[in-house]
C-alpha cells in the first residue's frame, strides 16, 4: 500500500455526519456578524484559517471573513496547494502583481512560512459570460511539513477542494504518485459533498484544475503529455491488489481531468533565496513570459462558484468556510482512496444484512435457477441499497465482498441438503404407494397406472430443487420395475381368480339359490378353465389369445371406472347382492309356506 494511504488507515467514519451537516448549512447561509472589525486597508494578506494550537484542526479567522462578506457580486476563488517550499506564495505574488513586502508572506527557512488559508484582500473583477465575477486568491499552508499531524494537511486539503472554483495543484518539477493519491482524496471529497448538498442525482461539476510544474526543467515530453501519462491506466494482467489500487485511483480521477489542464513554469532565478529583490528585468526571460501566459490562462479558467444552482457571493462564502472547518473539526476524516471503504464499512454490513434478508425470506428446497435468480435480485437491493447509501465513488462489487459468496454458497448447501430428504421422504411414499398396489386384492392394470401416475404428480409438486432429476429418474426406474412386475402376475392373478369365481359360482346355486342349470352351466366353465389353457395350441400365450383380452378389458371396464372401484366397493356389493339373496329367499319361503298353509286348510274343509 502506498505511503500516503497506508497512514490513513485509522480514520472513522465521524466525517460523513460532518458532511451531512454542510449539506444543510450550505442552504441557510447569511451574513455573519455584524461586529467584525472590517480591515482598513484591503492591499494585503489577511489570515481566512488558522491552526489551532495543537496544529491538529481549525479555526477561521474574523478579519479574511469579513474581507469576504465585503464582496457582493459572484465570487471565483482561486486557490493554490501543493507541498510546503514549493513557491506557492511567490506565485500568488506574481499572478496579483504585487511585490513580497505587500503580497503573501514568502519565507526563505526551511520551516513553512504560511499558517492555515491566507486570502488576499483585493478581488479582482473580470467578466464571465458579460457578468461580473470576483476573483480572490487563496494561499495554503504547504503539505508534509514537520512539526503537525497529518490529518492537519488533509482538513486544509479538503477544505481547498470544496470552497475552490479554480484549483492550482502546485508541485514543483514532476508529478509523484503520491500527489495523483492527494488529488483523488481532493476530488472525492469534493463531489460527496455535492452531492450531500444537491442530490447524488444532480452531476457534480469539480473546480476547474491546473496542474501547474515549478521549476520546469526536464526535456523530452511536454507538461500536458507528462501529466495525461501519470493519469493513464496501469497495466495489471496478473489483477495485482497494489497496482488495481493505483488504478482505482486514476479511476476516481476522470470526472476532474476532463476539466483539467497543465502549465509548465521555468524557474525564474537560479537564487530563490533573492526572488523577492528581483524585478522583471532580473528574471529569467522565459519565466517572465511564462508568467503572463499563466496569469490568462487561469482567468479564462475561472467561474463563479456554485453550490447546485446557487451561485454564492462572498458572505455565502463566508458562511460556507465556517461551517466547513465545523464539519471538519467535528471527526477524523478520510484522506485517500482505499481508506474512503472503511467509510462505506457500516454501509456493506447493512447491505449484507439486507442480502441476508431476501434470502431468509426463500423457502427451500427451490430449483436452482430459482435460487439463483433470488441471489442475483437480493444482490440487486443490496446494490441499490450501496449505491444510495455510500460515501464517495466506490463501486458495488459483490465479488470482493466474501459475505455474499459465503452465504450463497451456505444456501445453496443448505438448498441440496433439503431437496434430497424431500425428495428422499417423497420418493419412499411413491415407494409404498406402488408396494400397496402390488397388493391389491382384485387385480387393474388400469387402477395401478393412474395410482403410479397420481404419484408422480405428487412427487413432481413436492419434490424440488437440485435433487429433483436425480429422484425423478430413480422414481421413474422404479414405477417400471414395479410395473413390470404386476403385469408378470396380472393374468395369472386373474385366471385364479376366475377359477375360484366359477367354484363360488357352483358352490352358490347348488346349495344356496339351488339352481340346477346355472349350477351346470358353472360346472361348464369351471372345466373350461381347467381344461383349455392346457390344451391351448398356438404360437403366443394363452393370456395373449383375442377372446382373453377381449375379456381382460371388459373386467378392466368393471373393476375400476370413474364411478366404481371394486376393489373398494367389491364387498359392500358383494354384501349387498347375499342380502338380497338371503331376502329373497326368506320371501320364498315365506309365500311357500303360506301356501303349503292355505292347501292344508282347503283340505280340511274338503274333509269336513
């Protein structure tokens, strides 16, 4: 991890309320004070911001506010950062044209010579789009100096990158990674803020950046190449997490390098120590002419400053920069790329746990494209839920978080699990199911197919999720098998069953209706039955003759139809056809013995 990230990894989360904060006071600005002391004379430096005595956080100062809250007219802050002893305040001298003795305070030690935010007291008037427009320069205390914490350079750094409209990012000779880290942690800064002020839905419109390189003396590619090659794109084709990292923060760069440029600035005297009793005439001819390029350059940049669609004077301002160093005092802030995700932390869990949610909420077992598609919708909220949620720029990956892939994965185990003991418990009641037609007492083909059938539809309604097609080719094994296995028997089954029929038949008309036709006609087909299936003469079985499977489809037809199961209903038939014998035969015996009674009597009236 780089230097400048690696140092931010203890920062919380206590800046995002300080954002939200500014995100209301930006709309309530009005004019501060009216006590505070007015400067006389407005032809120098006044002290905006200050550090507080532990050089830790800030604190504004009433002389720049009111210099400020003078301005009526739209304002265009322009304001320089870069890395202590880079020169940024003789630059500011030379864009006002103003000599050290008037202008910024310029040191010549080794200590950083300006404290806090500077702003310079004059504005200068130019015309934007034929409107008057205030510019007022802004002098920054150098990064990286020693003697203060580091999270001092990050609130004057976010402080810079929100109430700038022109942001000149000096560094002086090259561009390091470490100053592309800075910027990134500038610009996201920047565009949270607007859009906690305006609505992530309105676009965020970055300050107008100039990469400005002092001390311009390398050959070879110009500062705008050398600056668009420092923002290109690492190759990374082995996904390396340092070089994606660099890439991320290139990435977070695109929005702001589209409304970015970069001067080269020649050194102006090989004495830097004596700049300041140098006139024109002593400075290198090339800087000079530098110089006055530099000074259009950054006019045509400039523009009003604007939160959202209100255009801000100097009293807005005003109010804007004290209620910033609040927000900014109130927490620790982020300060680069990668630390801005320890901010969305809390955000993740709540997205994970809204994940978990939605998938709390799917009843297994499910089929797989249904387990899937719940996965890829609850990740779509959680998505939606980040997007609204987040801090900064980052992007909803689903992939780096593994609470997502780890709960998915334990579902979809879960999932197997639950399918295979439904289907299992299923599949074993189909099982019995065709075990308890094996046994049925009067043998229908017909009734087993829609009784097999009956339990396939149960077992496809049940029975879901990764193990169906296993169980369903297990169950459709065994309804052949069993299937297979009742046919073997069918006719056999049936044949016995006729023969004890025509038996029960002979046995009724001799001894209970006493019939004697009927008992013949009995005796006829019993001996048919005996006799014939061992005289059969044919090439097929006797089971498979015409008369047999004409007579196979009229017991079918009987035994089971849409209004009869006989193997239900057989005995109460059954018991009803004896009770209706057993009622006529009583009636007979009855009436018989009425007449054997009514002859006796006719023929003892004969006799007397």
């Amino acid at each position: 991890m780089l230097a400048f990230v690696s140092r931010c990894g203890g920062r919380t989360s206590a800046f995002v309320l300080a954002c939200s904060l500014l995100g209301v006071s930006v709309f309530a600005m009005d004019v501060g004070p009216e006590d505070d002391v007015l400067p006389t004379n407005l032809h120098q430096a006044f002290p905006l911001v200050n550090p507080t005595d532990s050089h830790t956080k800030l604190s504004v100062d009433p002389q720049g506010l009111a210099a400020l809250r003078r301005i009526t007219t739209p304002i265009a802050p322009v304001v320089v950062i870069g890395p202590y002893r880079s020169g940024k305040s003789f630059l500011l001298n030379q864009l006002l044209g103003v000599p050290c003795s008037e202008g910024f305070g310029v040191g010549h030690l080794r200590d950083t010579q300006t404290k806090g935010v500077w702003i310079w007291g004059e504005g200068r008037q130019v015309m934007v789009n034929k409107k008057p427009v205030t510019v007022v320069y802004l002098d920054t205390e150098g990064f990286e100096s020693t003697g203060k914490s580091d999270a001092y350079d990050d609130r004057i750094f976010a402080l810079s990158a929100i109430i700038s409209s022109v942001l000149i990012y000096n560094l002086p000779e090259t561009v390091k990674e470490a100053d592309i880290e800075k910027l990134s942690f500038a610009a996201e800064i920047a565009e949270e803020f607007s859009g906690r002020v305006n609505g992530r839905e309105s676009p965020f419109t970055p300050a107008h950046l100039l990469w400005l390189i002092q001390r311009d003396f390398l050959e070879g590619k110009s500062v705008q190449q050398m600056v668009k090659q420092a923002l290109k794109l690492v190759a990374n084709p082995k996904g390396e997490k340092a070089l994606d990292q660099v890439n991320r923060i290139r990435r977070s760069l695109v929005q702001i390098s589209r409304n970015s440029t970069a001067f080269g600035l020649r050194q102006p005297h090989l004495q830097r120590t004596k700049l300041c009793d140098l006139n024109d005439r002593d400075l290198d001819r090339d800087y000079v002419r530098q110089r006055e390029q530099l000074k259009q350059l950054v006019t045509g940049m400039v523009a009003p400053k604007m939160t959202g669609p209100k255009v801000l004077t100097g009293a807005d301002l005003a109010r804007m920069i004290e209620d910033t160093v609040e927000a900014l005092n109130q927490g620790e802030i982020p300060m680069a790329g990668s630390v801005v995700d320890m901010f969305n932390r809390d955000i993740s869990q709540r997205c994970v746990e809204l994940y978990s949610q939605r998938m709390a909420a799917v009843t297994l077992p499910v089929a797989e494209a249904e387990l899937l598609a719940a996965h890829q919708a609850a990740l779509g909220e959680a998505a939606q839920r980040f997007e609204k949620e987040k801090w900064g720029r980052r992007e909803f990956q689903a992939s780096a978080e593994p609470a997502y892939e780890k709960e998915y994965k334990a579902l979809v185990a879960s999932n197997l699990y639950e399918s295979s003991k439904v289907c299992e418990a299923v599949h074993q009641g189909c099982e019995d199911t065709l075990d308890s037609l094996q046994r049925m007492r009067l043998p229908s083909m017909k009734k087993f197919d829609v009784g097999s059938a009956q339990c396939n539809v149960t077992f496809v309604r049940a029975c879901r999720g990764p193990s169906q097609a296993q169980y369903t080719e297990k169950l459709r094994k065994s309804v052949v098998r069993e299937r297979a296995h009742f046919q073997s028997e069918y006719n056999q089954r049936l044949y016995n069953g006729l023969l004890a029929a025509t038996v029960v038949l002979v046995i009724c008309y001799r001894f209970v209706i006493k019939n004697s036709f009927l008992e013949f006609v009995s005796w006829l087909l019993f001996l048919f039955l005996e006799v014939y299936p061992k005289l059969y003469i044919g090439s097929a079985s006797f089971y498979e003759s015409e008369w047999w499977q004409q007579g196979v489809t009229v017991w079918e037809t009987i035994a089971y139809n849409k209004v009869i199961d006989l193997e239900r209903q057989g005995p109460y038939l059954l018991g009803g056809c004896c009770a209706v014998v057993v009622i006529f035969r009583l009636w007979r015996w009855r009436r018989r013995s009425r007449t054997m009674q009514c002859k006796r009597v006719g023929s003892k009236d004969m006799n007397v």
